[in-house]
C-alpha cells in the first residue's frame, strides 16, 4: 500500500498582518493550518545581547561534554575519578606536612625553653 502525502504553505499579507497557510493531503485526508507571523516580520530585530554573557554562554557550552563512544565516556569518567583521587591525595600530603611542621616547630620551641 502506497500512500502520497503532499504539502503546501502559502505566505501571504492580509492587509494587516503576515500570515502562513500550511496545507497537507495525506491518503486523502486534508488538514490546514493558519499561523500568524505579525506585521513585519523584516523590522523584528533581536535586542543586543551583552558580548561577556556570550563568552560565557559559548564557554559553558565548550565545557558541557560532548557525545562520544561509550569506550570515550568510559575512559573520561575514569580520568575524572582519578583525578578526585589525585586531589584527596594531594590535599592529604599537604595536611601532613603541615602538622608535621607544626610538631618540629613544637619540639624547637621546647628545646629553647630547656634549662642548661
């Protein structure tokens, strides 16, 4: 079974308004659609748009990952881990040697205030 569908859509101005005429046969059935467009869709302009709030929109969206291979996401996902790993052990390290510091600085005060 064959079925043709075939479409049309008629832009025209009514004296006030642009208007759109979407028509659509389909096994034959007929369905139609009127969208109004407004007056003058040539004077529609975008408002200006802040270029820092761009950069940042256009950062964001470098940022956001992008679709890959199930292997890409896997391999990205385990840098991401081993990463946070990475940092707990570095953050780890440095509070280490900061107490250990302290307890030398600890033991030298003491050994100053020793009597002779």
């Amino acid at each position: 079974m064959q079925i043709s569908v075939s479409s049309t859509l008629t832009v025209y101005h009514d004296g006030q308004f642009w208007v759109g005429l979407a028509e659509r046969v389909e096994g034959g059935r007929y369905g139609v659609a009127r969208i109004v467009f407004g007056d003058d869709p040539a004077k529609a302009n975008k408002p200006a748009r802040n270029p820092k709030r761009r950069a940042r929109e256009a950062a964001k969206a470098l940022k956001r990952p992008a679709m890959g291979t199930k292997a890409q996401q896997a391999l990205a996902n385990q840098r991401e881990i081993m990463k946070r790993e990475s940092a707990r052990a570095r953050r780890q390290r440095h509070v280490e040697k900061a107490d250990a510091r302290f307890e030398q600085r600890k033991l030298k005060r003491k050994r100053k205030h020793r009597g002779h």
